[in-house]
C-alpha cells in the first residue's frame, strides 16, 4: 500500500491548481491555489493534513461545511468550495485574503484609539454573525483577524473561522505534546473555561472573553497575561493563572509601564501617554474588565453587546458596563451633547462672567467705599477731637454721630470722644431761653442761687434738685449771708431800694437799703458774709454792711473798671477781708500794656503794681481786652486773666516771687472762682469748658466739658465737693469734684525707669505703677486714689490671678497685708534696660547692664524656686521683652533692630525665629489674640504678623521715639505714645490714626517732655499713661449704654 504524499505547489486538488503553500497549522495546510473553471480567480485552499482523515472528522468536517456555506458577511472570509483531494482528504476553498494581521495594521498606521475602535466594532458584528449561525470560533486571535484594503478602506476578516471546533479532539497522554504547541499562540486569549479543560460546555461568552483580550491588546500593545510567561509556567500553572487571576485595568497597565515603553504605544496611537491614558482610563477600562470576567455570567451576553457598548462610549452615552450615577450620567449627556452644552455653556459662561463682573466692581466699589469711609472716619475723629477744643461738644458730636451706623469702625477713640462730649457733669438743669450771669452757693451748701441775664433769680435745692423762680427784677447778685442765709441783692424797681435782703424760705424781702448812684455791676460778698462790695456808677467803690446798710469803706480808683458785656467784665476785685483792692488802673487807655495795681482801700496808697503785656494791638483799649481779676484767701495772691485764655498768677507782697502764666481756655475768660481752702480755681470760657487749676502751680487739673455755648460763671460748693456752672443757653451743670472724672492725674510721681509699666488687676479694679521713691503704688481704677504701695518693689510685676499678690523685680507684695514676701536679690544688676513676668507669675526674664562683667546680659529666672534658668550676652543688647499670652514664648527686640522668638525649653530659651524689623524698638505689645506683635521705633511703628514673621503694616504719625505701646482689649486699638509728649489712638480696622491726646506738651525748666507708658483698662473703657516727668493720667471713654441714653435725651 502506497503512502499518501503531501501535495506540492503546481499539484491539483480538483479544479484548483496549488501555487504556493502561505501557511501551516496543528491542522491544516494554507495554499494560494488558482481556480481556472469557471471562473479564473486566486483562492485560498485549506486541505487536512495527513492523519487527520478519519471517519468521524470527516463526517464532522461535513456537517460544519454546511453551517460555514450559510454564513455571509463582509468581515468573514466566504467558504466558497469544499470537497476532498484524491487521496480522500477534505479541504476547504475560502475567499483569499491579502491582508496584515489587526494589531501589526494599526500600529504600523499608528491608528488612533477611535479608528481601533471602529475596526473591532466590525469584527464583533462578524463574530456576532457567526454565534447567530451557532458557530462558535474559539480560536480568536490577532493573527486570524487580517485587515486589508478596499478602495483605500480598511476592512478586518476574520479567518479559520470554525476549525477549532470541526478538528477538536480528545486529549490523550499522546496529544498533550500537540495539544501544548497548539497553545502557543492561543493561551493568552482563551477563556477560563477554555483553560479548566473540564466538561462544562463551551458557549459563545467564550468568544466574547477573547474579543475583550483582543480589545486589551489593540488598546495597550499587550495581552492581559504574557504569553512567553504564560508557556514557561507549564500547562497547569498556565490554566490556573488564566482561571484565577485577575488582570489589571488597560489605563493602570498603561500607567505602570516605564516610560521609554508607554512613550513607545503611545507614538503607535499617535497621541501623547498622559492622552492617550486619559482617553483609555474610564468607560473603556469597564468595557474591557466587562468582557475579562471570570465569571462568563458576568461578562457581555453578546458579541454585539460588547459592540453595542463600545458605540455608547464613541458616541458619548452611558455605557452599560459602568455604575449609574446620576453625575455620570449627566456628565454623558453633556459630553454627547456638547455643542448645545456649549451653547448653553456660552451663555451661562457669559452671564456667570457678566455677573462676577458686577459682583467684582459691587466688590471693589464696595472696598473702595468702605475705604472712604474708614478715611473718612479717621478725618472725622482727628476733626472732632479738633473741634471739641474750638467749637464745643455740639460741633464735635455731629461728626461722631455721622459715623453712628459704622459700628465695625468704632474703636476707643469714639467712645473716648463721645465722653468728651458728653461731659462729667452730674446734673444739669433743664435749658431756659436767658444766659446765667452769676451763680452763688448758700454756707450751708443746700442752695444754689441762679441769676439770669433779664433779671429772673432761680433757687436750685441741691438735694431735690429742684428749681424755682423767686424773683424777676433782680440785676445783682452779692450771695448768702453767713449767719441768716439771706440774699442780698440789687434790684432794678422804681418803687423799692435797690439794695436788698430777701430770705428764700419766705420768699419775702427782708430788708432794702437806699443808694445814691444806681449800680452797673455785680456786687460780692467778702468771706464774713455780711460786707458787701458795691461799685457806684463811677470810679468809686463802697463796702456796706448788709445787715444795716451802712457804708463801712469807700476807695476811689484811678480809672473805670467795671464793664459790662453779655455777662461781666470785672477789670476789680476786693481781698477778702476787705483791706485791698485788685484792679486795672488804666483800663480806658490804649495800648499793649495793661498796669495792674493792688492799692490799700482805706488809704488808696498804691502797694503794688504790675505791668502786663496784654493781647491785642497798641489802638485796643484796655477794656477791650476782658480782664478778670481775683485775690486769692488771704489777699496776698492775685490772678487775672485776659481774652488770649491765659491764667496768670502774681504774689504781689513777694516782690522776688515772679508770676506764673499758664494757658487753657481758647479765647476769653468770663468768670474765675477759687475753693474755700484756696487750693483750686476754677475759671469759666467762652469756649464752652470749665477748668480746675492747682491755685500754686496753675496746673491745669481737670477740664469740664458739657456746655453748649460760653461758660459766664462758675462756682465751687463751700466743702469744695461740687462745682456749678452756667452760661449761655441757661443750663446749669453741677460738677461732682470727688469722682475721678472723664480724665484727670492721679496723686503719685510715676518713676521713669525704661522697665516702668502700667499694670492692671485681673478684675480692672486696681492699677500698678513703679512711683520714683523706689516702689510699686497700688491705685483705684475708680476713685484715682492710692490705695497700697509696696517698697523696694520694681517693675516688672505680675498681679496672680486672684489679684492679692503682685510678683515683680524683688519679691512678691501681698496687697492684703501690704508687706512684700519672698524677696529676691539682684546682686549683679547695675540698671535694668527691660524686664517681663509670665503671666503665670513663674518666669522673669529681664537684660540688665552686669555691675561685675560691665555688659548687656539677658537672664532667664524660675521666681517660684529662686533659681536662675539660663543667662547669656546676646548677639545685641535686649531693649524690649514681652511673654505671650501662654507664657512659652519670649518676644525679645534687639538694638540692632532685630525680633527674636524664644521658646522656653528644657535647656532654656531656643531661638524659634529671627527677623529684621528694620528699627530699634523698646516698645513692643503683643495683640489680645495674639497674631500681631506691635513694635514702636523713632517716628514709626511696624506691626509683624506674629505667625509668620511678615509685616502686615507701618504706622507713621509721632514726632520723636515711640516709649509705650498698648492693645485695647477687643484689639480694635492700639495707643502709643512718644517723646513728642503725645499719646495716639491708631483704628486697626482702618490703619489709620483716629486721635490724639495731647499729655503734656508745655516746656518748663528741669522738665522732659514726653510720655512713657501708657496701658487700657481690662474692661476697656479707659486709658492710662505716665510722662517722664512722672505724671500719671487717666481718659475715660463712654459706654455703649451712656452713648445710647444720651442720643435718647438729646445729650448734652
């Protein structure tokens, strides 16, 4: 029996003649044959190899002949023949396809990932047609997928279609060897139920799982698994890989890969890696892990779902292999719909940026009105403060009240100015359309009489405080007798004397006296309370005895001294007891030169003069320049003012004594009144105040602020307890002396040490100062007074948080026992240049000039043991030492201008962070919350973002260096004050300077100018400073209810 020979190109196979053998499988050979009848055409010519012709593949063979015959589609290569060679072999005739395999296509073409996915959309259609004709490939594989050209079009068929499944057998120990090789190029696209080799029937999913391993290839250059890793691991491990695991997602694939070889698939889609990951990672990595499922289940139905699928993401619609969220879903509609989107996006982009347009100049106009404002409001205050001094509390309150809806604005300045305007006064009167000339307390302090300018007279119970109108006809008012508390006055009536006694409690005139000339002044009572000093209508004056109406004295004057202008002018004064006269001698000669002489009443003999250069030019008479004469208790003192609003004082029995002259009022004086124990004057202006004056030194002691208009009279209680005063408008203002008043000096000589501070107790009741003997003084925040003071106790000092101890520089004071426990020596320090205590009361750090070493050192000390942390010479001499508010940090500012942080740790103190601040600068304040840290150079302050390090602003307005600086506690403002004598409240909210207080700016020998510290009160509702002359003043300001009932009552 011959042997069946293997046919050879130019051998025939029926009518088909073999040109060339183009391909060999585990199965079959590929020939081009030609096909010469009927028709001349190239074919491609698959015959069975040897040995596979037995019975049952060929009947086999038969049957899926049949099936490939019914099939017909573009993308399958069409079974145009079949048959069997002459030996009995069967052999297939397909369509020939000259093509490239699908993968080497598109990455020879660098085909985009859409244009793949257009290709792999018509080989699911193919496969899809297929598994409808109930063929099942099972052998899908790049190269069984050839893409060729028609017209230029690229158009994949798929091969072999079928011959897994018509030549499959069944796997003995002497095909495993077989079966292995014809893995080669298919187990890394066969399914897990493929690779269990179990007898669970193979369906068309199986198809669907290596469709999705070719999708994988086409999208990332590689296969889910490697196929040489896969072929070395050996069958079992390969099918237990294929089983179990789990692949990574095309994009993540993508994004692990190196560089040189995701660059390299990139260049093969055409796009950029990080593109060419964006585009895969999303819908098509669920597609793909969809069609990879392990589970066939899970995976797609169909080939043409999968299809279906890969359009839905083409053409931007949810797919079905992802979650349903709505913002996916809404993403898809916008992305499939994108022009309208756009559209919609155009216009609503359009009114979006029309609308943060408007929003951004409403913003910016905004900020730029509220920086008119905040500009606006700092003009404001500086003018208001300006025009309290000039035009009174009325002019000044309409431009606090123009700011009154601008709460955010409103720092401590506001509140300080309305105090001003408002006034300390504790009562005042109701207002009656006549000016009050003259005011006068009854002995016995129960009465206050009241003289209106067209002749009313009011009794005021100072007890009840009620009013009462006893008289209309009165012009002169002298005041109450000592023993019977009668009037005595001077009436302007034709039928009754002019000169009177009338009794309150009567209401009755109890005695009139006959004079020769009708009066055109006011009269007085001397301090015996019974002696009147009435003018005549000349020069003459007369003393009459007001119980009988005897004349008692008569002096005759040089020249006319009594004038008469709205209120009085009063160029004439009578000592107490009656013994000398005070007066102008030259009062209706012109010039410069006002001669004032003190002359014996009895006598007339001239016992004094001096010559005063008085306001106004050489043609102004003398009585034009409103002098204002008093002789002080005694008589031996007397003091005058003019209409330049200064108060001058001569001690006219001591001729070497030369006068004091100190300034106050702007413009004239009308009335000038002095205490019953000649401590204090008090003098009335035009300019709407009242002012106390120590009578020694014409210090100017208190400044009374609450009238409307010109101030015509003043006069203080018999005990010295009350002031009254009045003017125009008729309103009466009663003083209360006692109070510490809306500003005034409390009683102690501040030391002048750079450490020297004001320091407040937790509960704002008390105030600490170093004073210059050495000590601490302990002061009442309310009443002014000292209430305690410590020897040997230096600033600084921290009260404890009960507020009985006081910790500073030498020991601890114990406020309640007034004694100082736990004192500490300082053996070394020569003179201290800056000091702090922790809030804690635990630490002290302090730099100091060493007696023993002769430089700068800083020293850190526990005060609670005793001990001392740590010391050392810094790299610049510390001028400036402040805690924060935790106690952990140290602010310390250098002379060469630089801000250190120290942190206190177990080795003492570490630097945290250094700056340049730019300045030297010994005043420094941390802000209540602790996020600015003020600094005060020469001229300048910079405050530092205490966080950072940053300079958030500088603040210019100070003459000379800045010595003190102050955060009130709701930290809306900070005070400073400098050598230029000033004090200024910076807003915060505007960064601007909102007032300034003037402390003490008149020079005088052996005295600096200049102001040292200066602190708020706890409650924020007052401000404290000394002066390096040792001057300690307070401000208080308003309170939100006062500013509230005073706008309800139209107050002042």
């Amino acid at each position: 029996m011959l042997t069946p020979v293997e046919e050879q190109p130019g051998n025939r196979i029926g009518p088909y003649k073999l040109r060339e053998k183009v391909g060999e499988g585990g199965c079959g050979v590929v020939y081009v044959a030609e096909q010469e009848q009927p028709v001349r055409r190239r074919v491609a010519l698959k015959v069975i190899k040897l040995g596979m012709d037995t019975r049952s593949v060929i009947a086999r063979f038969e049957a899926e002949r049949q099936a490939l015959a019914m099939m017909d589609h573009p993308n399958i290569a069409k079974v145009l023949d079949a048959g069997a060679t002459a030996a009995g072999r069967p052999y297939f005739v397909m369509e020939l396809v000259r093509g490239t395999k699908i993968t080497d296509y598109c990455d020879r073409n660098k085909l985009p990932t859409r244009a793949r996915l257009d290709l792999f959309i018509k080989v699911c259609q193919a496969i899809q047609h297929a598994h409808q004709k109930g063929i099942i490939h099972r052998d899908i594989k790049p190269s069984n997928i050839l893409v060729t050209l028609h017209d230029g079009v690229p158009v994949p068929k798929i091969i072999d279609f079928g011959i897994a499944k018509a030549t499959e057998g069944r796997l003995t120990d002497l095909t495993v060897y077989t079966d292995l090789h014809q893995f080669i190029g298919t187990p890394a696209y066969m399914s897990p139920e493929q690779a269990e080799m179990s007898g669970l029937d193979i369906d068309t999913r199986a198809d669907i799982y290596s469709l999705g391993v070719l999708l994988y290839e086409l999208l990332t250059g590689g296969t889910p698994f490697d196929a040489k890793a896969l072929l070395k691991s050996g069958l079992d491990e390969m099918r237990k890989m294929i089983r179990e695991a789990e692949p990574l997602p095309p994009s993540t694939r993508l994004s692990t890969m190196l560089n040189a070889d995701l660059t390299d698939v990139a260049q093969r889609h055409g796009a950029e890696p990080p593109r060419l990951v964006s585009l895969i990672r999303g819908d098509l990595d669920w597609i793909v892990m969809k069609a990879l499922e392990k589970d066939r289940s899970r995976r797609y139905e169909t080939a043409n779902g999968l299809a279906m699928d890969i359009q839905r993401h083409l053409s931007n619609e949810p797919i079905v292999a992802r979650p349903q969220s709505s913002a996916y879903r809404f993403q898809k509609l916008v992305i499939r719909n994108k022009l309208a989107f756009t559209a919609a996006g155009g216009v609503a982009a359009a009114l979006l940026f029309g609308l943060v347009g408007i929003l951004w100049q409403w913003r910016q106009a905004e900020r730029n009105h509220q920086e008119a404002e905040a500009n606006l409001y700092a003009a404001d205050m500086n003018r208001a403060a300006q025009v309290l001094d000039d035009l009174g509390p009325v002019a000044a309150r309409a431009l606090l009240e123009r700011h009154a809806g601008q709460p955010r604005l409103h720092g401590f300045e506001w509140r300080y100015l309305w105090k001003k305007c408002l006034g300390d006064f504790a009562y005042s009167s109701p207002s009656h359309s006549n000016s009050v000339w003259k005011l006068a307390f009854s002995p016995d302090g129960k009465t206050l009489a009241a003289l209106e300018s067209r002749g009313t007279l009011r009794l005021l119970d100072m007890a009840t405080r009620t009013e009462s109108v006893c008289l209309t006809n009165v012009v002169g008012l002298a005041g109450f007798t000592k023993e019977t508390l009668e009037l005595v006055l001077l009436l302007h009536d034709e039928n009754q004397p002019p000169l009177v006694r009338y009794d309150p409690k009567t209401r009755q005139i109890a005695a009139s006296f006959p004079m020769e000339h009708h009066p055109r002044w006011l009269p007085h009572l001397l301090q015996d309370g019974r002696t009147a000093v009435v003018p005549g209508a000349g020069t003459e004056l007369s003393l009459v005895d007001a119980r009988s109406g005897r004349v008692t004295g008569e002096c005759k004057l040089p020249g006319h001294v009594f004038f008469r202008w709205q209120a009085v002018g009063e160029a004439c004064a009578v000592s107490g007891d009656g013994r000398w006269v005070f007066s102008l001698d030259n009062g209706e000669a012109e010039g410069t030169t006002g001669r004032l002489s003190v002359h014996d009443l009895k006598s007339g003999e001239i016992l004094a003069t001096y010559l005063d250069e008085a306001p106004g030019t050489p043609k102004t008479v003398m009585s034009d320049r409103f002098y204002m004469l008093r002789l002080l208790p005694g008589g031996r003192t007397a003091v005058w003012t003019t209409r330049d609003g200064y108060v001058h004082r001569w001690q006219w029995a001591e001729p070497s004594s030369p006068p004091l002259a100190s300034h106050g009022h702007r413009g004239i004086v009308w009335d000038i009144d002095c205490s019953t124990d000649g401590k204090r004057l008090a003098t009335a202006g035009d300019d709407g105040t009242v002012r106390v004056w120590d009578a020694e030194n014409l210090s100017e002691l208190r400044v009374l602020r609450g009238h409307e208009g010109g101030v015509f009279t003043v006069a203080f209680s018999p005990d010295g307890q009350w002031l009254a005063s009045a003017g125009t408008g008729g309103t009466i203002r009663l003083w209360d002396l006692g109070s510490a008043g809306g500003s005034g000096e409390a009683p102690v000589i501040a030391a002048r040490q750079l450490a020297n501070r004001l320091l407040f107790a937790p509960d704002g009741r008390t105030v600490a100062v170093g004073t210059d003997d050495d000590g601490i003084s302990i002061i009442s925040a309310y009443t002014c007074q000292v209430t305690g003071s410590f020897k040997d106790l230096l600033f600084p000092a921290r009260f404890t948080a009960d507020g009985i101890r006081l910790a500073g520089l030498g020991g601890v004071g114990n406020l309640a026992t007034g004694k100082v426990e736990l004192s500490t020596e300082f053996p070394d320090l020569a003179y201290p240049w800056t000091q702090d205590v922790s809030p804690d009361g635990r630490w002290l750090i302090y730099s100091f000039n060493s007696k023993a070493k002769r430089q700068v050192w800083t020293e850190l000390r526990d005060l609670q043991r005793g001990t001392i942390i740590t010391n050392f010479i810094p790299h610049s001499p510390v001028i400036a030492l402040r805690f924060t508010q935790d106690g952990k940090i140290v602010m310390a500012s250098h002379d060469d201008g630089m801000l250190d942080w120290w942190t206190i740790g177990s080795r003492g103190l570490e630097t945290r962070r250094s700056i340049q601040v730019g300045h030297s600068s010994r005043a420094m304040a941390l802000s209540p919350d602790g996020e600015i840290v003020a600094l005060g150079g020469v001229s300048r302050i910079s405050l530092v973002d205490y966080r950072n390090g940053a300079i958030r602003q500088r603040l210019f307005g100070h003459a000379h260096e800045i010595n003190g600086l102050a955060f009130s506690p709701d930290g809306g403002t900070l005070a400073s004050c400098s050598m230029d004598g000033t004090i200024k409240l910076w807003n915060l909210q505007t960064m601007q300077e909102a007032c300034t207080i003037t402390f003490d700016v008149k020079p005088a020998p052996g005295k600096e100018i200049g102001v040292e510290g200066v602190g708020f009160a706890p409650d924020g509702n007052s401000l404290w400073a000394f002066s390096r002359s040792g001057v300690l003043k307070y401000w208080r300001a308003a309170t939100s209810d006062e500013i509230v009932e005073a706008t309800k009552a139209n107050k002042p």
